[in-house]
C-alpha cells in the first residue's frame, strides 16, 4: 500500500520554481518569505512542524532527487551534524549572517550604500547576477533585499543539495536552520502549556 | 499482529515528518512538532521509515511483551 499523494506533495513544483525565477527577475525573491513566515506561524499558532511534515517544497525536491533519482549516497550523516550543538549553533551562524543582510539592505534604503547586484553564495563568492535586475518602482533596498534574500536560499539549497549527494536525500533537514527554530518554539509552547494545566 | 516495532530515539530526532511520508500505515504521527510518535498497533515493522530518517535514530526492533 502507498500513501495517497496530496495536493501539497506537489509543492516541490513551487520551491522548483521559485530557484528559477530568480535567474530571471531577481525581485521574485521576496516570495520566499513565505516560506519563513508560513513555518513559524504555523509552529507559534498550531504548536506543531506540520510544515516539514507536509508542505516544505524544499524537503520534497531533495527526497525526489536523492531518492527517485538516485542523486544520494544514502549513508548516514555523521554524528556531529545532528548533535545539538551544532544544530543550535548553525541557526546561530544563520541568523547572525541573516540579519548582517538585513542591515546591508537598511544601508542601501538608507542611502548611505550603493545598491550591489551580486547573489553571495555560502556567505563568500559573490557571483554577479546583474542580469536578473531590470530595475524598481521603488527604493534601490527593495531590489538589494531580493538579492540578499535570495542569496540565503541559494546558499542553504546548495548547502542541502551537496548533503543530500553525501548522506541521506533529506539530511538538510537535521541541520535546517528554520526546522531547529519551529521545533524549539514547538518544545518552548508544549512545555508552557504543560505548566499551565 | 506483528512482533517487529519501530523506535524512535525521541531525543535526537528532529521532527522532520521523512517517516511519516513514507509509513504505508500511517502509523507515524507528530503531534507536537517536537519528535515523531510509533502507533504500535498499526506498525507492521517493514522499516521504510529507518531507512527514511535523514537522522537514521529510528531502529526495528522485537517488541517485548
Ligand atoms: S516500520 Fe514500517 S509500518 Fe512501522 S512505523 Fe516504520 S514505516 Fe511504518
Ligand atoms: S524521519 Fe527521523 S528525525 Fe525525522 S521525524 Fe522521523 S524519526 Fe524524527
């Protein structure tokens, strides 16, 4: 017996998509917010991941490559990659390099930076891309976002992609930056509620 | 019903739900987004969800009992 496909086992088309999209107009990055707002809403509202567990396209795209395509050795990840340490310590390093992005693109609506057509991969290469840009309706920060942000899901998708190669198709997830914070604000509402009752 | 049950080390996992996609019995649920829960009685043991596990914490084991 297989289980039934959904509707959302096909989101990996969207997740697909959007890494596309960005080749052409950079400012399509900012649709992938949504896969940083749905999760936590979820996570905070619901108290559960049922965002992993069903709708992350991400997750899905590295369980059809690494797994019907064969694109993985299927060994399993080493111990300190899902040690708590550095689980913990990579949504650190994620959050910390995310919001050095953030305050670029703050410099760049605040006029005092020029706006940088690059997409930074793996927090080092900058890799132009100023052929995705056709220009704003609005302030230069709009675009340097799109540039940043789209910086962060190239990164954590490479970053997936060469895991998926070494370990098990989807070994991003044991070390996913958003993955770690949703199940910490899962364990920090359940272990509130617990208290109240 | 059969003796052979998945396990999961609770501590480690992540709550990814990769078991629970694949579990031809739907016996794998995660409630409270912090780790994944066996249901027992619909488990058969086939062991797709260990194979499954990006973290590879889950183990089939002889049940006791
Ligand atoms: S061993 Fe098979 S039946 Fe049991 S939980 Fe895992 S996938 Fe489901
Ligand atoms: S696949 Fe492994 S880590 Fe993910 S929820 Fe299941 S038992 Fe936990």
């Amino acid at each position: 017996m297989k289980q039934k496909k959904k509707w959302y086992d096909y989101l990996w088309i969207a997740s697909l998509t959007y890494l596309i999209l960005g080749f052409f107009n950079i400012l399509f990055a900012w649709l992938g917010l949504l896969c940083f707002f749905i999760p936590l809403l979820i996570a905070v509202i619901k108290g559960n991941k049922a965002y992993c567990n069903k709708y992350c396209g991400r997750g899905q795209l590295f369980s059809l490559a690494g797994g019907r395509f064969g694109l993985s050795r299927k060994k399993d990840v080493p111990g300190w990659m899902k040690s708590p340490y550095f689980r913990y310590g990579f949504l650190i390093f994620f959050f910390t390099m995310f919001f050095q992005m953030l305050w670029n693109t703050y410099l760049v609506f605040a006029g005092t930076k020029n706006l940088g057509t690059a997409v930074t991969l793996l927090w080092t290469f900058r890799l132009p891309w100023h052929w995705a840009y056709h220009g704003t309706f609005f302030s230069d920060g709009v675009a340097q976002f799109a540039f940043g942000f789209y910086s962060v899901m190239l990164t954590s998708t490479v970053l997936g992609f060469v895991t998926m190669l070494l370990f098990k198709p989807r070994s991003w997830c044991v070390y996913c930056p958003m993955g770690t914070m949703t199940q910490l604000i899962c364990k920090a509402k359940h272990k509130a509620a617990s208290r109240k009752s | 019903m059969s003796k052979r049950k998945a396990i999961v080390n609770t501590r480690a996992c992540v709550a990814c739900g990769c078991c629970m996609k694949v579990c031809p019995k739907n016996a794998i649920t995660i409630p409270k987004g912090i780790h994944a829960e066996i249901d027992k009685e619909r488990c058969v043991g086939c062991g797709k969800c260990a194979k499954e596990c990006p973290a590879s914490i889950i183990t089939v084991e002889v049940a006791e009992s």
